[in-house]
DNA sequence: ACAAAATATGTAATCGATTACAAATGTATC
DNA sequence: GATACATTTGTAATCGATTACATATTTTGT
C-alpha cells in the first residue's frame, strides 16, 4: 500500500493542493464545510504529511539535535526525557550524537544546522575542544545553540543549569550544621566547567565559615565511580582525616563509600559523605546518599522551551542568555554528626 | 552566510549539477579531472547536502528511530550508545522517542516510518500494547521494526537478543555450584517477556537438577529497585529461607540487598544473591555483584547492523529472524557458599 | 442596489538533490 | 576509415508540500 499524498487527499476532497494545506495547517482560513470535507478525504485515504517535503519547502528540519559526550552515562537520561516530552508536544524529534562520534568520524558538528538535518542544537557537554567551540560561534546559526548542565565559559552561548554554586554553599553548611569543620572535597573533572565551579564555590564558603582547608582535602576527580575509588584511598592514606567529604557527583560519593567500606570504613560513622545530583540510585545506596539534587527533567524541558522559542519566533524578547534554576537539599543517612 | 547548494557548485566548477551530484554519491563514473574540479568548487563554495532535499528525491529519511519505554532507565544508554556508533558510520542519523510518550500524545509509532522521518524502528520494549503490536504488524514496511533485548513473542518480528535462557541455567548452576539447594527468584514484570523467559528456564533448571522449588520462592518483581525491596521483606518473612537469590535483574538485586542490609542481614553470608545485565554499577555495589553479563553495546551494534542491511538491500539473505548474542557469568562477592 | 472590503479558493512557482534518458566524446576492432 | 562500443556529461522531469499572487465569492455599509 503506497501512502497518499495531498494530491489524492486534494482529488478525493474535490479541492485544490493548497487547500487542503491551508486546512492541515491553518484551519480558520478555510470555510466549515471544506474543512469538514478535506478532514473526511484526509481518514478515507489515510493521508501522512511527509516530512521530507515539508522540510525542504519550509526549510525547517522539525528537529533538534542533542549533543552528549557520553551516551552510557545515566545521569543524562532523565534530561533527554525532559527534551523529548517537550519537543514531541510540538512536533518536533530528537536527534541523538555523542561528541565522541562526531569527533571520531570527521563530522562536524555544525553540519547538523547547516545541511537541514536540525533545526537547532541542545549541548550537553561543556568539555568540547576549542576549536568546535569556535567553529560553533563562527556558524551561521548560533542563536540556535543552547547549551544544558555545563556549559562554555568564555563563548557566550545561552544556557539552561541548575545552582552549582548554591548548591555546593548548601551541602557545606549541612556538614557545617552537623558539627563538621575538616571537610574535604573530590572535585569533577578539573577541565570541566562544573567542576570547576563547585570547587571554587567550595573553597569560598569555607572561607566565609572561617574553616580550615588543607590543599590535600581538594582531591582531583572526574565525576566517575572510579574516581570516587582513588579518593577513598588518598583520604584513608592521610594523618588528618578530614571527618565529612563533599562529593562534585553521586558516582564519585558511591565510589568513595564504596572503597571505604572495602577497608572496612563505615559511613557515616568514620566519615560524612555527600554527593551531587541526587540520581535515582542515591535513595537506593547503602547507606542512603544525602545530596544536593537538581531536577533533571526540568532541566531538560526548559532547554527544550527555550530552544523553540528562539527557532520558532527569534526575534522576540526570549533572548535570554541563561536560566539557572534551583536545587534542594535532599538528607538521607550518608551524613551524621562527627 | 547562505548555504550553497548544488547548483552553486556546478557553476563554480563549470559543469551541471547532475555532475556534481554523482560525483558527491557515485565519483567512480566521472573523470578525473572533474572530479578534482568539483571537489574544489565544493571547497570553494563550503557546499553541505541538504538531507531535507535528498530526503524527497530518494524516498529515505537517513536516519532510524529508537524506541524505548522510558528514557530514564540507563539500562539502556550502552545499547543506544552502540546503535548511535553504527549508524553514524554509516551516515545516518538516530530518533529517540518513549513509547511513553507515542502512547500519551495518541501519536502513532508507524507515521514515523509512513511520513519519512525515519527508514526504521529498533524497539526496546516487547510490552507493547496489543493494539500497537497489530497495527506495526499491519504497517507497510514491517520488514523495517526490529526488536533488540525485549521482543513480542506472538508476533513475528526479528530481533537481537541475549542468550536469556542459557544465562539463567549459568546463573542457577553457578549457585547449585558453590552448594546451594534452596535457590529462590525474582522475577521481572511478569507481562514482560524477558522476565517470563527468565522464570522459566529458572523453573526448568531447578527441576533439571532435581531441586525443591516452594511456590513462594518465586517472587514476582518488576526489574527495579522498588521491587527488590519488597521481595527482600517477603524473603525475611519466610518461615524457610532460600539460602540463594536469583534476580531477574541487577537493579532488583540491589534493592534485595539494600532493603535486607537495612534489616542488618548481610549478603553472601546471610543469602547469595546474583542479578542479571551487570550494568556498570554491579561492580561498585556493595558487595559487588555477580551477575550473568550481556554485551549491550554489542547487542545495539548488531540491532542496528542487521537494521541498516534490510534498509539498504532488503531482498538479499539478510532476512535473518533472530540474532541470539552470548553472555557470561562474573562472579563477584554477592554469592558465596551457603 | 452598488462599491468596497473581507473571505475563500485556485494556479503555479518553488525548495534542492537525484536520475532516466539523450547526447557527446573517446577507444577499440577489423 | 568506418562501425561498434564504452565512457563521460548534460537536459529536464521528479519527489510532495507550501505559499505568493490572482481570482472568485460573500458580506458589509450606505
């Protein structure tokens, strides 16, 4: 069975082409009755636009890619989720790369805006190589670049994030207000915006609490559970053991407890330990992860309503360069007093 | 900067755009000399395809959609991550959608095949509706759906799959193994066809060894943590024990483990309990999980492999059903002997 | 009742790449 | 040197929806 096309919706309905495109797309302009017509031709033939079609008359893909670095990572989910609840309502598909790919094949990423394959580009990976963030910024298109979770310090692109820098101020004065003054960190990926951030907002509010810091208390990480391993063994290994540890991710807090507890440490009874993003897995770990969440999904509908907005309409006011949105304290029993 | 098109390229080449176009997609029939001419007028002119154009011509949309039931779970971010690596290769892009939301929206899943937004469907999720299994079933290119992980056993699809069975006979011999007799199970959903398949080759297995299988030691799950809690609190209210857990799943593994550690019985010296998937996690849990390990990433190479040879040549032998992949058995710290 | 304005519909060009077919050019064979 | 054959290139139709513009129809105001 071939699908029907206007011509034969047009045909059955006794009309011309355009009207029946003027009734799919723009109802109040045509009259009751052939609208009621078209909409009878459209079930009897079982008529599908197709998009390939309209795209390239409209010159709009109807689509938006999603750049991530990393695909396996469970901690983008629940933002894709958020996109595409928002992007389907509009009729709009997602389109998923990971920069890894991109990078490995040559591609470049700005050929997605250019050859009509997306409308506009959602980024989630703040670590990209200079040179693809200057290839963004020199693209013909960049008011269609929004970048979500991290994003690119000196380029100046719009972004949707979550309170890194609240956030962290937060999780130190739980741990303060528990009694805790040795307080380490394990910090994110050192190259990375997020990291970066937290630890600067870290070592702030330390000093506004008037609290000690040994430079051996800021461990390097990378957000990973791996990383969260090679912690553990640095703090185990010290003299002065810091007596709660701040966490840049949930992973890297799972990893560190999870090390610990393989050289019989208990948490939080040898040590407080919190994290950051509170992922589905944090209420689940043993013990049960305290940690600063931000609502990931809306973090990716807001992306989304952001993104068409610019697309659809760019001239209006909704220019706005970022949206950072809150983040909660969330206790559960990875933190005790000391 | 407008982009250019083929026509563009023509003229700065001097030749017609046919010329162009089959030495972009076909360089063997055209000479040398402008061959080198063309490819230095699509230098010249930074010429990109537009897909919305080639898309109509040719009647392929270049790209697949992946559904799954919920973007969320990130069981399923390595399988994505191998399908995205193929098809990229291959320059095609990837739709991402939830049946979720397809559901929500009345949206149906076969427009995205009938409209040209995508050449075809990887399903992820065998709980399809009955009324959206016929109607994929009754679509114009069923040879275009292919299942991977899960699959709908009353309709004739092919798919990818792990080697369910085998893995749950691994599982259950790896625990009658160390000397367990009394071995108990988590189930999947039990409308889902992974978890029935799983339950009864468990079933089968302990008959095969000749062991005693009580009625309430098959628990009935769901795949997530929640589920595995609760089935902990109905294992600690047995009168007798099993004194080794088959799960389903790793997630349903580590809600047991949590929700008993939470009522201070300890895994393996207390119960064995072995998962099934070994996502990342298993081996960070505490303890580590053993598990029977299914390659996803692989799993979502072949799927899209085996996807793209019945796109591109659809009448060859390639019409294969079922792809079954080998998994393996880790044995990590979970189970021990009784 | 008639002009002006508003509404409804049709005609045909257009988006940009592909490809069947025709035409031109070059090469081999006797 | 003529013919058949292979190679290379060009012409123009085509995919299916959208929309500027023209035209037909109805409504409004006086």
């Amino acid at each position: 069975m071939k699908t029907s096309t206007l011509q034969d919706v047009a045909r059955v309905a006794n009309v011309s082409t355009a009207t029946v495109s003027r009734t799919l797309s723009n109802p109040v302009v045509v009259s009751e009755s052939t609208r009621r017509r078209v909409a009878d031709a459209v079930k009897a033939t079982g008529y599908r636009i197709n998009h390939a079609a309209r795209n390239l008359r409209t010159q709009r893909a109807h689509s938006v890619l999603v750049l991530l670095p990393d695909l396996a990572n469970p901690f983008f989910s629940a933002i894709l989720e958020g996109i595409s609840r928002v992007l389907a309502r509009q009729g709009y598909s997602m389109l998923i790369a990971s920069t890894q790919h991109v990078h490995d094949s040559g591609e470049r990423l700005i050929d997605y805006l250019d050859d009509a394959r997306a409308d506009g580009m959602i980024v989630l990976d703040g670590g990209l190589e200079t040179d693809v963030v200057e290839m963004l910024s020199a693209a013909s298109h960049t008011e269609r670049i929004l970048f979500a979770c991290e994003w690119v310090e000196d380029a100046n692109f719009p972004s949707v994030r979550c309170q890194n820098r609240t956030g962290t101020r937060i999780a130190v004065n739980h741990l303060y207000g528990l009694g805790h003054t040795k307080i380490a960190h394990i910090t994110g990926p050192i190259d990375n915006v997020l990291g970066q951030t937290r630890k600067e907002a870290f070592v702030e509010e330390l000093a506004d609490l008037g609290l000690e810091l040994k430079p051996e208390w800021i461990m390097t990480g990378d957000f990973t559970l791996a990383a969260g391993c090679l912690a553990a063994q640095e703090w185990i290994a010290m003299n002065d053991r810091p007596t709660a540890v701040f966490c840049a991710s949930d992973q890297l807090a799972m990893g560190f407890i999870a090390e610990l507890s393989r050289h019989d440490f208990k948490v939080p009874d040898h040590v407080s330990v919190m994290g950051f993003d509170d992922i589905d897995l944090a209420e689940q770990f043993i013990p049960p992860l305290t940690s600063i969440r931000q609502d990931r999904m809306m973090i990716g509908e807001t992306a989304a309503k952001m993104l068409l907005a610019r697309i659809v309409t760019p001239n209006e006011e909704n220019l706005e360069r970022a949206t950072v949105l809150p983040v909660s304290l969330v206790i559960r029993e990875s933190t005790s007093p000391p």
